[in-house]
C-alpha cells in the first residue's frame, strides 16, 4: 500500500542545473575512487525521477560504468550502490574498504535501475552538530558530504553559523554583544541554547567564532545544493536574551523551567510570547537575514518545546502556537514548510493525544513535517492516525550523547520502515537518520541506509556475512561467525532497550551500592532496552585497520533499550546509590564468541569481565572480606590501565585528536583556553556541576588515564578505608572530593594528549583476551543476565535518557 501523497511539498525540490550537479557529483566520484574515477562518468537528468522520487541508473558502456541519476545524490547513490553491491568495497566514517577489481564487475545487458521508496531521506538530530561536528573543518565537512550523499541522504539539517544571523537580528533592536554573549552558548554546547534548554554555558562567544562559523556555513549550503541537496534551516522557536526585557519592557517574556539543574545564570530561558507582536516581527526578520546570507530552500526547522513542557496544555493554547508558528514562517517565505522533531511527544504525560493533535492541525494539512525521531524504539505516529494527517518520516535515532558503546535494533529497522510506510492510510514521506552523534557502529547505518532502496525487509543472517566480505575486503568464516554472534546478541534488541548511555560501568562514577540493575545483550536487544555498554570496550577486540571495528552481540537489539552510555562502568563516576544501571538483554556468551572468533582471525587484517571485578569488589566489601577486596580492586584497575593501553592504539580513540581540533579553530591564547575547557566539559561534566554528568561520554584514550582512571582510584582508595575501619561508605562526601580532585580540574586543565597511536593494536588485542578470556566468570554472568529480563523498567523517557531514578535489585554475589 502506497502512502499518500502531498504535493504541498512540491515546493521542495533542487534548483541547482543539472550540468552543475553533475561536475559537482563528478568530482565526488574523483575523490572516493581516485585512479579509478576514468572508469566512472556521471549523469546527471531529472527527467528519470518519477514524481521527484530519486532514481539511478547504471549501464556498462565500452568498459566505464555510466550512472544516470535524477539528481547529484541519486548519482552518488548509484556509484555507491555498485561499489557495495558488484565490487564489495565499503565507505564509513571510520575509513574505507575500496579494493576494487582491476577489471570492472560486468552489469546486466539492460543495465540496472533503481528508484528510492520515498522522495526525503533526512539526516542529523539537533545535537549532532554539537557532539560530533562542532569541531570540524571544511575538509572535515567536505567528507561527510560525500559520505551523505553516498548514501542517499537529500534532506539535510544545515544550522551552522545561524548565531551570526541572529545577532544581526538583534543587534538592529539594540542589544549589544554582551546580550549575545549571555544568550549564545559556548561552542561545544550550542545546541542546547538553540533549543532553549540552557543559555551561556561554554561562553563567552567570540566574534571571530561567529564569523568562521557563517563562512563555513556558505561552504556547507553551496556543497549540499550542488549536490542536489534541500538544506533544512532554522527558524525562529521563541528563545529571545534576557536584554529584549531591558529594550522592549512591555513585552510579554516569560522564564522556560530549568531543563537539568543549571544554576540561574545559565538556567530558564526567556521565551517571548507567542502572541506579542515582537515574536512575528523578529521571526519573520531571522528569516529575510537569512534569505539574503544564504537564500533559502523553503524547509525550516522549528522546536519550541524540546524537552520543555508549554505553560499550558490545552488544545486552545497548543493550536494558538502552532499557527502563529507556522503564520511566521509564511509571512517570511510564502512557500514555508515547517519541520519539528517528534522527539517532545516522548513526554506522553503532558504530549496526550489531545495535546498533540492540537499542535499538529493547527497547521494546513501537508505544511508540515514530523519527524518521528526514535521510530526504533519508541514510534508516534502507530497511535497518532500518522500524525493526524501530517507528512512524517520514520526515523532512527540510535545513538545519544555522541557515546560509543555496541548497540544496534537489527529486527526492528529491518522491518519497522517497511510497516510505517504501509500503514493505512500512511502519511510517511521518507527515512531519516537521527542520531545524537556519529562515529560508532557503523554495521548499524550500513544496514539502515538499505532501506532507501530495498523494497522488502533482508534475511539478516546473510546480509551480516556479505558485510563483512565488504568491510574487510574478503570473506572469512570466523569473522563471519563472530559478526552472526553479533548480529544475534548486541546488534538486535527487541524488547524497548534504548541507546542512553547513562549507566556505563567504564564511564560513569564509581558507586558503592548492595543494588544493581543490568539488563541484557546489546546488539540484539529484543526487550527494548537501552544501549547501556556495560561490555562496550573490554569484551570487544579493537580495530586493525581503519575500518575493522568487530562489535560484538550488542547490534540486535529486539527489546528497544536506548544507547544509554550511562551503564559503562569505567567511564561513570563511582559511587555507592543509587545502583549501575547495567543493561545485559543478550547472552554474554554470544559476545565473548565473536570476540574469540575476532582474535582468531585478526592476523588476516593486520595492517566485560569489568563489570565482574566492580560487582565482586563491591560484594567483598558487603560482607567485609578485605583480601578479596584488594584483589577485586587491583584487577579492576589493572583492566582499565589495559583499557588505555588498548585504545592508545587506535587513531580512532584518541582524546588528544579531539582536543587538538578544537584549539585548531582559536585565533588568541584566551579562545584557545575556552575551546579546550568546551571540549573537556562536554565530555565529562556537561555543565558547571555535572549536570548532565557524564551524558556524553567517551571511550577514548587520554580520558581513561586523565578522568575515569583516577575516579576509579579515588573510589577505591575510600572504599579501602571504609573496609579497614569498618564503617559505612560516605556516598555524599565521594561525590563531593571525586567532583573537587578530579572532575572539576579535568574540564579546566590544559596537559597534553597523544593525537597520533601507539603500540601495535593486534599485538595488545591479542595479549588482552590471551590475559582475559579464562578469568570471566561464566556462571555469573548467566545469572546476572537471567536477573536482568526480570527488572522493568517503568521510567519516562526523559529519565531513561539522563540516567534518573534508575531501577534496581538486589546484587549477585557468587558464593
């Protein structure tokens, strides 16, 4: 059943000549296949796009492939599809597989044609500039354009430099950089003051921050559009600085709450009422500044509420500001079509259904677009009617916080496109990638991506073998065995788990507790849990080259946990309550298989027993056995010290790299200062007190010696005081001296990291499951994860993302 159709958007659409589009795709082609780009000629023509749904076609001809495509992006999709499907090479932010044959694979006589099963296919979440683009360059940029359009993606969220553009809106009322200063956050955290969740934090801006960030921006948008590419832009969501009281005193500004415990100065927004007369004028003025920078492509993105709860909840009020929205956006560009993210609805105690429908027809029927941002896990638009007539597109967000722990839904994007686009009566118009940020397992994207084209859900089982001939270059039985384990464990959860990285043992503070709560395997998690990484680093083998990445069980997750990197334990903040929120929704034993199969295999490709040292540690101090706890507690340090060691091997896990790319952008000593502390803080603290603590964490080399290894230390050293003198473990006063002699100094220090490897990744991988392998306590985990599926978890999803109120049980100990 097809969905329904709205030419409303029409109006969405490139405008970039075809013979622009492709030099500009051609020159992609140079670019991804080097030498070999002789052998490739692109064609770009519109007329192939059927109703302006993407469309390519590849036909041999006198030895060079020819790709005919509707667009710069069908074209991309086309070489792509070739390289994937006739050469087995492959393209992923971490590096590329390109070995392809000397002489070309031959096509059909009649060539192949393949259209996309929808005309938008959307890219980036709100926050993935600010956890993984912030930094980036435009050689940086330039790559994963190619990347985007690689793989299909045409409907891409532009916000980079839009501070420049609001400033001028501003500063014409009569406010001062002061006033943007206080208003804009620093550059790790703007995100979040675009949103309304916060202001200041990071600051002071810089001017000569807002000037690079517009530059860079006209290069992004001049990319995309050549590409054939519909930049999203921003639009005006109400957010307004404290100084439009001091100029305008009768308007009606109202404080948002307080989003994550901020203190006042960089606390509750000021938001400017709908309905006063200032909230059109300075809509609709953002949007002819913007028109004039940059021109516009008549998509604008608009959320007003994103983790903020509307002074009222009335369908009257909803209604009211959803139409002076989209009143503005019209009033600015006749043309407008609004794009929120569905993620607010996740709220379902104040987003009912009254609630939503109200905020959702108050705008004509095909004027906006939704994206059901978590569709994975946690879909609107099944109980919505498809969002009461709206367009939407059916979305996967996978990843939170830019963390990295193994988790994937396998099942779920497999099937889950396929039934939201034949729902009766669908209003689905695309696919949309969402994550919070990039850089982490990519089989996960590679399988969704898929989805643009395929036209029936994959038998998995041989999908994950041809994947991995395509990211090594040729097939191996023990790595495919070790990937079907992946594939059946960590990469396919079924049951609701999430990607919220709140309780990751390696990276969250050490807690002392008789309570825990794990809860299964990560990459097929079937009982919808989160990505909580318990077993992230130590039960994975590292990468051998720059595309080898074996992530073990953890991408099939059927349950639907969230990728909540708060459940590593090395990178959280010990403490004693309340409990690690440990996620385990799969067999241990699948993921301790792939990485024996991995190890096995890894010499071809040259070129968590954690969590069980923490929970005996903590056991051994219950019931006051102080040589168990000291050989509890060495080891465990002895692992995170192997930790280090391990990722300081890999390019790909270097906080020096990190670091480095955010100085790059500094033009004195002082910004240089600020970037590096924006840098630091997001990754640990998140705010000025931890509050969001550890949200954002980093398995990265650098991190582990510089902030959890001496978290871990300090931790364990007071634990050993509380052994040897017999008294209760003092929670309240660890937090305090963890937060005063470590975390706090972290986010301001200035020593320097590595931003180049060292040591031989195989030679450590090997050595570590050689020295490993045989301590882990079978049994234990097995129990624990038996205990594990009987634990729900009934928190809101707001406190699922952030690690709050998390649920608990009773600790195994093994006697």
């Amino acid at each position: 059943m097809a969905a329904k159709e709205f030419h409303t958007l029409d109006v969405l659409y490139s405008r970039v000549p075809a013979d622009a589009q492709q030099r500009t795709v051609t020159a992609l082609i140079q670019r991804v296949v080097g030498a070999r780009a002789s052998q490739f000629k692109a064609i770009v023509n519109p007329a192939l796009a059927p109703n302006r749904i993407d469309t390519f076609h590849l036909v041999n001809e006198n030895g060079t492939i020819t790709i005919g495509g509707s667009t710069g992006v069908a074209v991309a999709m086309g070489l792509y599809y070739y390289l994937t499907n006739y050469c087995n090479c492959q393209i992923t932010w971490a590096g590329q597989q390109l070995d392809i044959p000397k002489e070309l694979p031959k096509l059909p006589k009649s060539g192949v044609t393949i259209s996309a099963n929808d005309r938008f296919r959307y890219y980036q979440n709100v926050c993935t500039v600010s956890y993984s683009f912030v930094w980036y360059k435009w050689e940086d940029w330039e790559k994963q354009l190619d990347w985007m359009a690689l793989h299909g993606l045409n409907l891409p969220l532009a916000f980079t430099g839009q501070e420049a553009i609001f400033q001028r809106v501003y500063m014409k009322m009569g406010m001062t950089m002061k006033d943007m200063q206080t208003h804009f956050g620093g550059p790790a955290f703007q995100a979040w003051s675009r949103m309304g969740n916060m202001r200041g934090w990071g600051g002071p801006i810089t001017q000569t921050w807002l000037n690079d960030q517009l530059i860079l921006q006209h290069k992004i948008l001049d990319r995309m559009r050549a590409l054939g590419m519909i930049p999203v832009l921003p639009g005006f969501a109400g957010h307004v600085p404290e100084a439009l009281s001091r100029i305008h005193p009768k308007a009606n500004i109202s404080q948002l709450g307080d989003w994550a415990g901020f203190s006042k100065k960089f606390c509750c927004t000021y938001l400017l009422d709908f309905g006063d007369p200032l909230f059109k004028e300075i809509g609709v003025s953002f949007i002819k500044e913007m028109e004039y920078e940059f021109g516009v492509d008549h998509i604008y993105n608009v959320d007003s509420f994103n983790e903020m709860k509307p002074k009222s909840g009335s369908a009257e009020y909803l209604q009211e500001v959803g139409s002076i929205i989209f009143d503005v956006l019209q009033t600015g560009d006749p043309d407008a079509i609004w794009l929120m993210q569905g993620w607010l609805f996740q709220d379902k105690q104040f987003w009912q259904q009254a609630q939503i429908k109200a905020m959702l027809t108050s705008v004509p029927e095909g004027k906006m677009i939704v994206l059901d941002l978590f569709s994975e896990v946690s879909p609107i638009y099944t109980y919505t009617e498809s969002y009461y007539g709206q367009p939407y597109i059916w979305c996967m967000l996978h990843d939170f916080g830019g963390t990295m722990e193994l988790y994937g839904a396998l099942d779920s994007i497999n099937t889950g496109p396929f039934e939201g686009r034949n729902m009766t009566n669908s209003t689905m118009v695309g696919l949309g990638l969402t994550p919070e940020g990039i850089y982490q397992n990519e089989v996960i994207y590679e399988f969704f991506m898929e989805n643009v084209w395929r036209k029936q859900p994959r038998d998995i089982t041989k999908w994950i073998a041809d994947f991995t001939r395509k990211r090594y270059g040729k097939y191996n039985k023990f790595v495919d065995l070790a990937w079907q384990y992946l594939k059946k464990s960590v990469y396919n959860s079924t049951a609701g788990h999430e990607d919220f990285s709140t309780d990751v043992i390696v990276t969250r503070r050490p807690r002392y507790q008789n309570r825990l709560h794990p809860q299964e395997s990560v990459y097929n998690d079937t009982d919808r849990m989160s990505d909580h990484s318990a077993f992230a680093i130590i039960t994975t083998i590292p990468r051998f080259d720059p595309v080898l990445h074996p992530n073990t069980s953890v991408y099939n997750d059927t349950d639907h946990l969230h990728d909540n990197n708060i459940d590593i334990i090395v990178t959280t903040r010990p403490r004693i309550s309340p409990a690690i929120h440990q996620d385990v929704w799969f067999d241990p034993e699948d993921l301790y298989a792939a990485w024996d199969l991995l190890i096995l295999s890894a010499d071809q490709y040259k070129n968590n027993s954690l969590y069980q040292h923490y929970n005996k540690m903590i056991a051994s101090v219950m019931i006051n056995k102080t040589e168990d706890f000291l050989i509890n507690s060495r080891m465990l340090l002895e692992l995170l010290n192997d930790m280090e060691t391990l990722l300081a091997s890999d390019s790909h896990f270097l906080l020096g790299k990190w670091i480095a790319a955010a100085k790059s952008w500094a033009t004195d000593i002082s910004e240089s200062f600020n970037l590096e502390f924006n840098a630091r803080n997001q990754i640990t603290l998140w705010g000025p007190r931890g509050e969001i603590l550890d949200y954002a964490c980093k398995q990265w080399s650098g991190l582990l010696k510089g902030y959890y290894i001496p978290r871990w230390e300090l931790f364990v050293e007071m634990l050993h005081i509380s052994v040897m003198d017999h008294t209760k473990f003092n929670e309240s006063l660890f937090a305090q001296i963890v937060y005063e002699k470590v975390e706090l100094p972290f986010s301001n220090q200035l020593d320097e990291y590595p931003t180049e490897p060292t040591g031989d990744a195989y030679a450590i991988s090997t050595s570590i499951h050689k020295k490993y392998r045989n301590m882990i306590d079978k049994e234990f985990f097995q129990v624990y994860a038996a205990q594990s599926r009987k634990v729900k978890d009934n928190r809101n999803m707001i406190e699922k993302k952030y690690g709050l109120n998390a649920p608990v049980y009773d600790i195994l100990v093994k006697n």
